[in-house]
C-alpha cells in the first residue's frame, strides 16, 4: 500500500507562507490524480488543487485560485502545495490525496470531492493568526 508522507505546514501570520510537501513512499506511474484538500474544524473537506502525477498541468477550485499553487518534483515522487498571502480563513488540516482506481479523466474537473481519492496522507495543520 501506497504511503503519501506529509510535511511542512506550521504557523503563519497573515499575509505569510508555507510550502506544504507530499511525498509518495513507492513510485507511482504517470496519468494517475493527485489533490490537495483542506479541512477545517466543523466544516467537511474541500478541494483545493490537482494535477496528474507526471504531468505540468494544474487545476484548481474556482475558490482556490490566486494564492496557492500547485507543483510537483516527479523525480522525488513529491507533491507540493504553495500557501501565499495567506489569510486566517486558510486556517486548517491540509491534506493530500491520491486515486489509484482508474487513470481518472475527473482530475481536471475542477470539483473535487473527498470519496474520489483512496489514499491519502496524514494530514498537516496550518494555523494563520495574528
């Protein structure tokens, strides 16, 4: 079973950044999905960003435009996520996730919902605050 390995996150002030990672404990092959969710207390997770492993092309939710970015280092099999000017709201557990049922053509949809990925990390915390 696939391990995806968080790190970064940490606390921030407004208007600071983070660069969240995702590492993938085996070599995945390309065209499969990856996204970014994030999840704050009370609220259900939402989509952030995607993109296919082995590929350069990014998607994001509409919501999520601007400020985060998307990237990938497919050498280190590593899945990244940019957090600039980022704002208290931001506030919460990041998380990133992979599909392996299919070579998923919903990647660059846009909408993202939690039961499409089947792997996942653990998690990190991003607190925003003053």
């Amino acid at each position: 079973q696939v391990q995806l390995v968080q790190s970064g996150g940490g606390s921030v002030p407004p208007g600071g950044s983070l660069r969240l990672s995702c590492e993938l404990s085996t070599y995945i092959a390309d065209g499969y999905c990856m996204a970014w969710f994030r999840q704050s207390l009370g609220k259900e997770r939402e989509g952030v960003a995607s993109m296919y492993i082995g590929s350069t092309a990014t998607y994001y939710v509409d919501s999520m435009k601007g400020r985060f970015t998307i990237s990938q280092d497919r050498p280190k099999n590593t899945l990244y996520l940019e957090l600039d000017n980022l704002k208290v709201e931001d506030s919460g557990t990041y998380l990133c996730a992979l599909r392996t049922r299919d070579k998923w053509t919903g990647c660059r949809d846009g909408l993202k919902s939690a039961a499409d990925f089947d792997h996942w990390g653990q998690g990190t915390p991003v607190t925003v605050s003053v």
